[in-house]
C-alpha cells in the first residue's frame, strides 16, 4: 500500500473521529447497521467497485430531536457521502433509514476502505461507528470509459467512433472485441481491442485501458433522422453494452432546383420548351427523379425522369408541354433524391386557339389537290372548247 495514501486515510479517520467525540450525545443510540442485506455492526462487509450498495441504519431516541438526519461517510482513497432528509425524534421511538451507496469503480486494489455510519442534528451527533470494507472488482468486467463521435453525419459518409476500453476486473480481458452497429440501418462494424491487463503495467502490450478509432459507414439512401447506435464491448468472459444517438443529414442536403421561366404562351397542338437547372452542392454524386402533376388537357414530354449530376456540379433538363385545347394550365414537378423531396417547381402554360405557325396535313394535300383539279378542269374545258382553224385550198388545174 502506499505510505502517503495510508497515512492521509489515517489522519482523515482520526480528524472524523476526533470531531464526533468533541460532539457526542446520548440523544439517540445505534442499534444495528446492515450492508447489502448483512448485519455488519462489526467485522468487515465485502462489497464490489461500481455496485450500490443498501444500507439500513436501525436507531433509538434516547430523547426529542429535532432535523435529525442519518450520515454515511464511505472513507478512503475516493471518500463521500450519502445523507438521509431530516426528520424529528421523539424519545424512545426506534428509527429505520435506508440509504443507498454508490461504490467507485476506480479502486485502489490495495486501498483500504471505511463506512462511518452517525446520527446527528444541528448541533449534536452520536458515537460514529465505524464498518470495515473490503472492496474488491469483479472478476471479469470490461468497461466502456468513452465513445467519441460527431453529433451528426451526412448519409453516404462514414462515422467516425472513438472508443476507450478499460479492464476493471481482477483478471486479464483476453482478446476483447468491440462492435458498432445501427439496427435501424443493419449496418455494423467490429473492431480488435487485444488483452487488458487487470492493473496498468510498463509492458506497453499489458496495458489497463485502450483506445481505437472504428468507422461506421451510412447508406447514402439512409432517410434524414436520429438513429441509435449500440455498442458492445465483448470477450469470452463479460458482455459490456452502451448507446448512443447519432443525427443523420440527407445527402441530397446541398442539392437545389432553379427554372429560367416559370409560365408560357403558346398555340394549341405546339410544343413549348420549359428548362430547370439541378444543383448539387455535395461532395457525392447525386440522381434526381423528376415527377410531373399536370391537369387534363396538358402533356409533358422528358427524355429521363431520372438524371445524374456530379458532385460540385449542375445539370439542366429541359421539357416540352403540348396543350390539346386552349386555357389556361397550372402544373408542377416534383425533384426528389434518395427518396427525399429536394424541391417543387410549379409553372404556368397558356395555350391559346390554334397552333401558330402550324396547318393541318389533312386539310393542306385536300387544297393541294383541289387546286390540282381545277386546273385540269380548265385545262380540258380549253381543250374541247377550241375549234380547229379553217384551211384554205386554192384552185388546181390540171
């Protein structure tokens, strides 16, 4: 045991001790103290790092007591204390507190540990008395000290987790693994932590606690939301489990939509071209489905609802409305990535009579070939109507 850690313990007992005696009253008498379900008035109760413990504290009044409350100081290397509320005596009344302790689990294997259990007012206090407790680890117990990590991630990255280990039982932590996993998602990842020495050690390869940095890699079609991330520490003796949250973003997060020209005039029958700019302002390429609402009477014609844009790029997409009768039409497109709406363009068409510029095939070759008849027709008239010219013969003689 260390010298100086003993003769402090020391010390500090004597101080306490000395002080309860400077005090002492005979305005209540202890009758009995149970640690973890044993009576331990006297002798040593062993108890284990990390556990709380119950104590109950059974007492008489030798007299009235006013704010009367029940202590109980854990002395040592890592002292504290647990206290009851206050309460007021009347002589002869027999007293049960309970009080629970919460043990350390950073002990001193060689340390030497205490519980002072009084009873005391505002100005007098009762013969201390004192329980020996021998502390000891569990056999086998690895603890999870901390894990680091971001508060949120973006999906399609990977999330970094820092994780300490530490052996606090009695015995080495042979091949200790760790393993990260988000149900949610059924993703996870696992990581070798090696063997934990039960006592921090010179031999680098025998140290108490360890450190490793273990990466989580989330979908990038993984929906924006807080998701749960549970964390097992394991070997063949002991199972550790801790949780935490992590908030993952939208990868689609830096993605934006910008239309040039949101309302149009045209002809009935006559395409016109509208166009809209998709922005990713990611680092990961992104695809976008565009998904038209149009009302009755209007068409839109795209080549591919589905379009890819590169990471720090922009791509435009253009479409082309017809309208099969004149009026005025509201539509608007949907553009959605990993299942997300990025945004939605509403637009205007305006189709007016008929389509400029535009005749009817039918109707054209009908004129064409009246035309073509009629000058037959004449042509012929022409023909038949013509008489041939007279001929002139002169007089022969023979």
């Amino acid at each position: 045991m260390n010298v100086s850690k003993l003769f402090v313990s020391l010390i500090a007992l004597i101080a306490v001790v000395a002080i309860a005696a400077a005090n002492v009253s005979a305005f209540a008498d202890i009758r009995s103290v149970t640690v973890n379900g044993v009576e331990s008035f006297s002798g040593t109760a062993g108890v284990f790092a990390g556990e709380t413990i119950p104590v109950r504290v059974i007492f008489n009044a030798v007299s009235d007591e006013s704010d009367v409350r029940v202590v109980a100081r854990l002395l040592g290397e890592n002292s504290l204390s647990e206290v009851t509320e206050r309460f007021d005596v009347i002589a002869n009344g027999t007293y049960s507190r309970l009080l629970n302790i919460k043990m350390p689990y950073d002990i001193d294997p060689n340390e030497r540990y205490a519980l002072e259990i009084t009873v005391e007012s505002n100005s007098r206090q009762v013969t201390p008395q004192l329980i020996q407790l021998e502390v000891q680890r569990a056999s086998y117990e690895v603890q999870v000290l901390s894990v680091s990590n971001a508060d949120q991630v973006m999906a399609g990255k990977a999330l970094a987790l820092d994780i300490v280990l530490k052996n606090r039982g009695r015995h080495f932590a042979e091949d200790t693994y760790v393993r990260v996993r988000i149900p949610e998602l059924g993703i996870s990842t696992a990581g070798y932590f090696g063997d934990l020495s039960p006592e921090d050690q010179a031999n680098p390869d025998k140290e108490d606690a360890v450190e490793r940095r273990l990466f989580l890699n989330i979908p990038s079609d993984t929906p924006a939301g807080v998701y749960n991330i549970e964390i097992e520490a394991s070997n063949t003796d002991s199972v550790t489990r801790v949780a935490k949250k992590v908030v993952v973003t939208s990868s689609s997060a830096g993605s934006s939509a910008v239309s040039s020209s949101r309302s149009k005039s045209f002809g009935v029958g006559e395409a016109k071209s509208y166009s809209i700019t998709l922005v990713n302002a990611g680092d990961t390429i992104q695809v976008y489905e565009l998904s038209f609402d149009t009302p009755e009477g209007l068409s839109v014609d795209l080549e591919d609802s589905a379009v890819a844009v590169s990471a720090g790029s922009s791509k435009t997409v253009v479409f082309d409305v017809t309208a099969s009768k004149a009026g005025t039409y509201d539509f608007s497109v949907d553009i959605t990535s990993n299942g997300e709406l990025v945004k939605r363009e509403n637009y205007t068409a305006r189709a007016e009579g008929r389509a400029t510029g535009s005749v009817n095939a039918t109707i054209l070759v009908s004129v064409v070939l009246a035309i073509i008849f009629v000058v037959l027709v004449i042509v012929l008239i022409v023909l038949l109507t013509r008489r041939p010219s007279k001929e002139e013969f002169g007089e022969s003689y023979y």
